[in-house]
C-alpha cells in the first residue's frame, strides 16, 4: 500500500457511506400524521390500555402543548414539524411467538443483515433479546429462564397490563411527564419499550438487550424504557440501534428511567448508529433522547454510551445520588463525522451524604462535525463528603470541525472534592512518527491511536457488546479500528 | 419609574449638555437604542445564569455625575495610591476628574482625560480609530458607551516604554444616596512600547455604588501591556467591569484581577488575538467572606494562529459568599498551532459558600493544544496536622495554606510595592499575618 495519511482516512471517511441502509417492506398498520388528543386516546386504545395510563398520556400531552422546543443545545438543524409524522406504527401480523421459527422471514432477514443472529446469539452468547421492530415487541426470548428468578422482562405495553401497580408506582417518577419537552412528547405518544424488574437480592444470570430499529418512513419513534432493580439486586442492560437510510429526517425521541433502590447496581450500555445522514448532510436521525436514574442507598448506576450515528444528538444520561454512599458513573464515546452534530453529555446530582461520580467522556470528530460536551455536576448543600472527577478529552481531524466542552459545576458543600479536566488536541505527528519508525504504517497507527485514545471506555463495555462497538467505530472510522 | 426607564430618560438630558460635535455622536445614539432594546441582563441569559442584578437595580441610582460640593484630603485617601513609589495617576471623584489628586502629563505620553481627548481635535484620528472598536455590543457596553463621556485616555507612542507605573483610581464619597457611574478607559499602546497599568474603585462612604465600567485597550505590534485590577471595594459597592484587550502579532498582554471586596463584582474580561505569536495571561485571586459575590466571565478568542493563553484563577470562598467562574476559550478554524491553557482551582471554607465553575472550550481547529482544569476542596486536613504537630497554631496554618494556595497568581505581580500591598490585603482579609513575604 502506498503512503496513506490521515488526508486520505479523511477522504475516506467522508465518502464512506452506511453500509447498513436498506429497508424491510413489512406491511405495517400506520396512524395518519399528526397529533391531537384523539391520537394519544387512539394509541392507548390501540394498545389496550387501562384507564389510568390514557389519563396519564393525555396529561403528558397537555404539558407538551404548553412547552416550546429547547434551543439552547450546540446544534442546529431544521425542526421536525410535529403534526407531519405518525405516531404509531405497528408490524401488522402482531404476532406472540414462542419459538424463533415463527418469526416473519423478512424480519429475520433485517436482523440477518445487520448481523445479529438471533438464534446464534441465543445459543452462543446467551443473551436475552427483546426486538423492538417499529415501536411493538416482536419476540422475546429467554423469558422462562428470567422467570424462574423472578425477573420480569418484557415489554413496556405488556408490563403496562400484566404489573401495573409496578408501572404505576416507577412510570414517570424519575423523569415526570413535564420534564422536557421531547420528554413530555415521549410520554404523551410512548409506542412501545422494554420493561424490567430485578427481585431484592437477584443477580440477573445475563445480559439482557434490546435491539431497537426504525423502520416504517416517515414514522417517529418513541421507546419507553423503565428499569427497576430492587433492593440488592443486579442487572446489566443493553440496547443497540441501527437504522436504514432514508433521506428525509427521522425523528426519535426516547425516554430511559432507570430504578435502583438500595444495594442495587445498574448497569446501562448503549451503542448508537442511526442513520449519520448522507455526506452532503442530507437526512439522518435525530436523536432526541432523556435518560436518567436514580440512586437509593449504597446504589450505583453506570451508563455507558457509544454514540456513532445520528444526524443530531441530544442526549444526556444523568444520574441523581439520592441516597447515602451511591455511584454514579458515565463513559462515553461520541464519534461524529461529515455533518453529524452532537450534544451529549450527563448530569451528576449530589444529593445523599459520601456520593461518588466519575464521568469519563470521549469524543472523535472528523469532516464537518460539530461535537459537543455538556455536563452538570451539582453538589448540594447536604451532600457531604462527595466526590466527582471529570474527564472530556476531544480528537480532531481535520479544521473543518469543532469540538466543544461545556462542563457546569456546582457546589454547595465545602467538604466536596471535584476535579474536572478537559483537553483537545489532534492525533501527535510524533507518535504517528513513532509507530511508522517500526513498520505501521499510518492507517495501522491511526488506528491504534484512537483505539487507545477509546479504550477506557469501550473496557466499560459488557464483553458481548465490545465486539459489535468495534464493528461501529469502524463505519464511522474506517480502517482506523482493529 | 424602572431604572432602565430612568436612564432612558435621562440619556435626552445627557445628550442636551454634550457639544454637538463629539465625534462619538451617533455610537451614543446606537449604543442607548441596544440598551433601551436589550435591557439588564436577567439570569435567563446563558452569560448571567449564576448572577443576578435584581437586588442591585431596584436602587434609586442619580445618573449624571455632578461636581463635588467637597474634595477629599489627600492624607484621608493616601492609603489607597501606591504612595512609596511614584507613579501618574488618573483620579475621579463620583465620576469626576479630580485635578488635584492626580498627576497627568503629555510629556512624550499622554496619560490624561478622555472628556479632552474626545473634544480636541489633535485626538481626533486616534479616537476615531479605537474608541468602541474592541467592546463587544451586549447591553451593559453599550449602555457605558451611550453614556461614555468621562475616564482615562492613555495614548503610549511607538518604542517608549513608561518609567512609572500608571494608576487609574474611582473614588465615590457618598454624596449621593445611591450613584450609578460609567467611568469609560481608552488605552492605546503603539507599536513595542511597555506599560503598567493599575485600576482602582473605591467607595469612601456606605452609600450604595453600581460602577459599569468600561475599558478598551489596544495592544499594537510587540506591544507590552500589564494590567492589575484591585476590588477591594466596601460591602456596599457593585462593580460592572467589562474590559476588551485587542491584541495584535507578538504583543503581550497580562490582566491579573484581585476580588477582595464589593458587594458584587463581574469581571467580564475579553481577549482578541487578531496576529500571530500573541501571548495572553488572565490571573485572578478571589478571597470572599459574608455575601459577597465574585463572577468571572473571561473569553480568550484566538483568531489567528501561533499564539498561547494562560488563565489561572484561585478562588477561597468563605461565609455565604459565591464565586462564579465562567472561562470561555474559542479557537477559530484557522487559528493553528494555539496553546491555551486555563485553570480554576476553588478552596470552599465554609458550608454555605457556593461555587458555580464553567470553563468551556469552543475549538474548530485541529492542530491545538487545549485543556482546562477546574477543582473544588478543602485545606489539606494532613498538612494542617502536620504543621499543627510542629507548633504552629491552627489559624496560622490555614493561613499558610491559603497563601501557598495563591501564590501562584501572586509571584507573577511584576511591580514589588504592588505585591506587597496586595500580600498585606491578603494577609487583612484572612485575618492572619505570617510577618514574611512569599
């Protein structure tokens, strides 16, 4: 191979194109566009739900009328208007299986693609899988196994039926229908999500994950997810998201809840890849998403985000230390590319006495991106003894992006001690220097680099998921991973 | 009647008593038309989400400067000038040139007023050139600039470097319940000439001040500026201090602001590099008790490339106090090669302090080197025992602490007198001297 320099990883990069777009025809059962209070009635009637959750949803909607869409995120783009999508899309054949056999072809063959083999994963990996194809839970697997421990796995609509004293007590009480402004739209037109309860003193025997896709054109997305892990209980959980190409801006607008009551640890992973869009910057999906947990007692909470596609992102995984003695922790890596922007960052609320969070946050941006860190750490005046440490460090490639850190922090207590750091700089022509000095060429050592420069995060990763976040660093970074 | 409706109303009258002449003119008109739109600031601006100007403008604040009836004795005052050391000194009373304790000069520099630069004409192409170039447009700049009229003019000549150091000092006496002054600082400093500038406000009475000042400095080819900014204002005191350093090739620039006093203070300090090889330093020591409230909004905006920053502020935060520190790097696309570097290091001494630190970074270069660190905590418990263990009593302990702690922004105070003066507040403000200098 001749002298390939980060100029040409960079043409790469840029005329690199999704590999994963494609898109399943499966009929699906689609509202009309827009969205009034008749809408919201109809998704719940839709979904059989009991009175109180139609209650529920009408007041998130009524909130949300009221509420104008933030701007004060670092990222600019064309707003959806909100009565041109349809709010509820739902594989028509609903159906319940009991077997991966009885799934619809096509829809084994859009997981086939992306590389996700349920059966394989089943045998092999032993992962739980809940698919989420276009908002509605298609099939579940490993449920007897969970069952027997007492562990509830399912989807949010069935959980909303089958426990409803759970989702009554959990829905909404760490991020309320009025929160934001997405939130509140997420909570008024919720189509589907997952649904979690880990029993007091259950260590859940394996990973449980949820692959999400967004299918149907045109169609938003609005996952409810709701994690309750009760007291010294265990769970780790992960959720993963490619999406096919299309070029007309798709809207997705999740909300996280995550519950650890005392002694109980959570620990949230994600890998992003929707759509980035096309090189020029046309399409993609916006990503719109509130995730938060709350920490009882000797509670710890850990979320950890690759985050590679998207056209915008907004997104802040946020950890409030209620009780004594809990962890919060955030690792993050967002890789931006062409015009890919992204605001994404957490909050730490110090609330409880002996608090401890640590945010580690990486981000990679090449082309014409913009990527931002924005992160809160509020120590409150009764939080003694807490402790945070902070680090952001950017990549640039190329002066054609940006990379930006807005960290706020807080502090009203004096026996706090926090430490924040950030730095941003570009790949050292010194260590490409020193690589090539002993045989790697300029690819290999790029490579290296950012994977060294990545690897404190993607360590956070459960060993199942670190694989495929190799897999999606590599779209965004070609031949730079490996 | 709202105070912002007071000065709109007031600016008719102002305008009434100017010469029609003023080459200023029409940027007073602009600038009362931005203030009259934008009003204060409200804490729904990203910029003020930690301080708010409510508790200050409900004040019944007089608006003109008027004539004082007395002057102060020099000897009742002496305290506050660096008087073992000679220096030129720029004195206002309540917003008004004092003759007498002053000591101006155009001899080679000129160090004087800038009622008379804006109103001889031989001032005229420089005031043209620099006066409202640097000031950023935001609400309270231009409501200084609509009522610009009356602070130091200093104009330093190609090459000359100035022997003395020179003092810009606002007194207010309290002839007035309540004073809104707008003192208004042009300096320019040409092509390799040096100069050391020292800003002071001080109120003498306990009669409510609100100073928004405004202070625009250029920095030519090569240029060497040293600004010290002493706060040790009374309790009843605000300051409003908005200051814009132009910067052009292998100048050199140093701020370093020491907020001992007032009742709010906001430093809102901005740097423009627009050469190469430009070198920027921002310092500050923040040492609060009671209510105080210290808010630090600095902005270093590199625009071109080769060029370095440093920030290094140190806040101790006792009492009810609350600091703010608001740190703002922007590095433009073609600005390469850039080392900027900012710290904020925070000691909380007491429960009820409250520290709100942002130190944000805004890079669209690739080739740079930037980084930030900010941390809140304590005296080191180990430390203090271990000097406490070898007989030195708690209180003079601390104090060491605190001092070692500062020092760092101290040692880079290039005028001795002015060092140990500022040691010598450190020490009152502390409430502990170590009889050494560090």
């Amino acid at each position: 191979m001749s002298k390939y320099t980060e100029d040409d990883l960079k043409k790469e990069l840029e005329t690199k194109e999704y590999e994963y777009g494609f898109y399943t025809d499966i009929e699906s059962d689609t509202f009309p566009v827009g969205l009034n209070e008749d809408i919201v009635r109809a998704i719940s009637k839709k979904k059989e739900e009991p009175e109180w959750m139609t209650e529920w949803r009408l007041e998130a909607f009524a909130y949300w009328k009221e509420m104008v869409e933030p701007e004060w995120a670092n990222v600019h783009y064309e707003k959806p208007n909100f009565q041109n999508i349809s709010y509820y899309s739902a594989p028509n054949k609903k159906p319940k299986y009991d077997s991966i056999d009885d799934v619809d072809p096509e829809l084994l063959e859009t997981f086939n693609k992306l590389g996700i083999s349920l059966d394989e994963q089943k045998k092999l990996a032993g992962v739980a899988v809940d698919i989420v194809m276009d908002s509605v839970s298609v099939a579940t697997t490993f449920k007897k196994t969970l069952g027997e421990k007492g562990i509830i796995f399912c989807s949010i609509s069935e959980a909303i039926k089958e426990h409803p004293e759970l989702v009554r007590k959990h829905l909404g009480s760490v991020v309320p229908q009025r929160d934001n402004f997405y939130a509140a739209l997420n909570s008024a037109v919720f189509s589907d999500g997952s649904f979690c309860y880990i029993p007091k003193g259950v260590r859940c025997p394996m990973e449980l994950s949820t692959y999400f896709r967004i299918n149907q054109a045109g169609t938003g997305q609005f996952e409810r997810t709701l994690v309750i892990a009760d007291e010294g209980s265990y769970v780790s959980y992960l959720e993963g998201c490619t999406a096919p190409s299309r070029d007309e801006n798709q809207l997705h607008a999740a909300v996280v809840e995550l519950i650890a009551l005392d002694d109980a640890e959570i620990k949230y992973s994600t890998v992003q890849n929707w759509y980035p869009g096309n090189k020029e910057g046309k399409g993609g999906v916006f990503n719109f998403v509130t995730k938060r947990g709350i920490c009882e007692k000797n509670a710890k909470i850990s979320w950890t985000q690759v985050e590679t596609g998207s056209a915008v992102t907004w997104k802040y995984p946020s950890c409030i230390l209620k009780g004594d003695n809990s962890i919060g922790e955030f690792y993050s890596i967002a890789v931006t590319n062409n015009f890919q922007q992204a605001d994404t960052g957490t909050k730490m609320i110090h609330l409880g006495k002996n608090t401890k969070s640590t945010i580690i946050s990486k981000g990679v941006s090449a082309g014409q991106s913009q990527n931002s860190y924005r992160g809160l750490v509020k120590i409150s005046p009764n939080a003694d003894n807490a402790r945070n440490f902070s680090q952001c460090d950017s990549l640039l490639m190329g002066n054609n992006c940006g990379a930006h850190t807005f960290p706020y922090i807080e502090v009203k207590n004096k026996s706090a001690k926090i430490e924040h750091e950030a730095t941003t700089s570009k790949i050292g022509e010194d260590q490409i220097f020193y690589c090539n000095q002993r045989g790697i060429d300029t690819e290999k050592a790029i490579a290296l680099i950012v994977n060294g420069f990545s690897k404190e995060v993607l360590n956070k990763l459960p060993m199942e998921f670190a694989v495929e976040a190799q897999k999606l660093l590599e779209i965004s970074l070609e031949g730079s991973v490996g | 009647m709202s105070l912002k409706e007071k000065i709109v109303s007031s600016y008719i009258a102002f305008e009434d008593h100017l010469e029609d002449d003023s080459p200023i003119h029409e940027l007073r008109n602009e600038a009362i038309k931005t203030f009259e739109t934008n009003g204060f600031p409200t804490k729904k601006e990203e910029a003020w989400k930690y301080t708010s100007l409510n508790s200050l403008l409900k004040n019944d604040y007089s608006i003109l400067p008027r004539k004082a009836d007395h002057t102060i004795e020099f000897k009742d005052v002496k305290q506050y000038f660096l008087h073992d050391i000679d220096t030129y000194k720029i004195v206002f009373i309540d917003g008004v040139y004092s003759s007498f304790l002053s000591e101006t000069t155009h001899d080679a520099v000129d160090v004087c007023l800038l009622s008379s630069a804006l109103s001889k004409s031989k001032y005229k192409s420089v005031i043209e050139a620099y006066f409202n170039k640097a000031a950023k447009q935001d609400s309270l700049t231009s409501l200084n600039t609509a009522f610009a009229k009356e602070g130091a003019y200093i104009h330093i000549p190609k090459h000359k470097e100035v022997e003395k150091p020179i003092e810009i000092i606002n007194f207010s006496t309290g002839n007035e319940a309540a004073i809104l002054l707008q003192p208004r600082n042009l300096i320019v400093v040409g092509e390799n000439a040096h100069v050391q500038i020292i800003e002071r406000h001080q109120n003498l009475s306990n009669n409510e001040v609100l100073t928004n000042s405004v202070t625009e400095i250029f920095a030519e080819k090569r240029a060497f500026v040293d600004y010290y900014k002493i706060q040790t204002d009374n309790k009843s005191a605000s300051l409003i201090d908005n200051t814009f350093l132009s910067q052009e090739r292998d100048s050199n620039c140093n701020v370093h602001t020491f907020s001992f006093g007032g009742k709010l203070t906001r430093n809102n300090l901005n740097f423009f590099q627009n050469g190469e090889h430009c070198e920027s330093t921002l310092k500050g020591i923040t040492i609060l008790e009671d209510k105080q409230h210290v808010d630090h909004n600095t902005l270093v905006h590199h625009i071109a490339p080769n060029c370095e920053s440093h920030q290094d502020y140190k806040g101790i935060f006792d009492e009810r106090s609350t600091g703010v520190f608001n740190g703002k790097i922007v590095v433009e696309k073609d600005a390469q090669k850039i080392d900027a570097f900012q710290q904020n290091n925070n000691i909380l001494i007491s429960d009820k302090a409250t520290i709100n630190s942002k130190p944000q970074l805004e890079i669209f270069a690739d080739d740079v080197k930037c980084s930030h660190g900010c941390t809140i905590g304590q005296l080191d418990e180990d430390a203090l025992f271990y000097m406490r263990s070898r007989g030195i009593g708690t209180k003079e302990a601390r104090a060491l602490l605190m001092y070692a702690f500062a020092n760092n922004v101290l040692e880079s105070v290039k005028i001795p007198e002015l060092k140990r003066r500022i040691n010598k507040l450190i020490a009152d403000k502390i409430g502990v001297s170590l009889g050494f200098e560090l």
